[in-house]
C-alpha cells in the first residue's frame, strides 16, 4: 500500500509532456520521379515551439554526421508560433544507395 501511495505522489508531483506539434500524415511517400517534397505540421499549442527536424535510417548507434539517409530536409530548426503551420522541403541527396529502390527512413 505504501508503494502505490508513493507512486501516485511521484507520478503528480513529475513534469507531463505535451506534445502540441501535429504532422500531417503519418507515412511520407516520396516518388521516384520528384527531387523533393513537402512535409507540414501544424503548431496546436498556446506557446511557440521551436522545431527541430532530421533524416536518419534508424541505427540508433550511428553518430548523425554518419548517417547515409538519402535526404535532407530544409530549413532543419525553425520557430513556429501558436496556431501556424510550417513546411519542410524533403530533399532528395542523389545517393546511388536509393536510387531504383525502396528505402525506410525516419523524419
């Protein structure tokens, strides 16, 4: 009893996260034949967010310099107020690894 009694203080007494940043879409498809696409979210919160955004191929252990995510994205930090939207152009790299095949990668 003392445990749950403890937990539940610790659990009120913690910073909540909130996440006021929606995407649109959960998948990005981009076609072989563009050179870049737009991806936009939208700020729902009260406050402004300042957003960071990047590719990666998900290897956790891989430092970001050494990535080989055949994108980029632009502008990759930006501030974006309350209620407003921003996109980012999903840029292809032209990396030969991609080319004429599917690729899985994390934005």
């Amino acid at each position: 009893m003392r445990r749950m009694v403890l937990a539940w203080l610790l659990s009120c007494i913690l910073p909540s996260a909130d996440a006021s940043m929606v995407i649109d879409g959960t998948r990005i498809i981009f076609p072989g034949d563009k050179k870049e696409i737009a991806v936009r979210a939208t700020n729902m919160g009260e406050t402004p967010s300042l957003t960071q955004v990047w590719v990666d191929d998900g290897r956790v252990q891989n430092q970001p310099e050494k990535d080989s995510a055949p994108f980029i994205v632009l502008p990759p930090i930006v501030r974006i107020e309350p209620g407003k939207g921003q996109s980012w152009r999903l840029v292809f790299n032209g990396s030969p690894s991609a080319a004429g095949s599917g690729v899985a990668v994390l934005v």
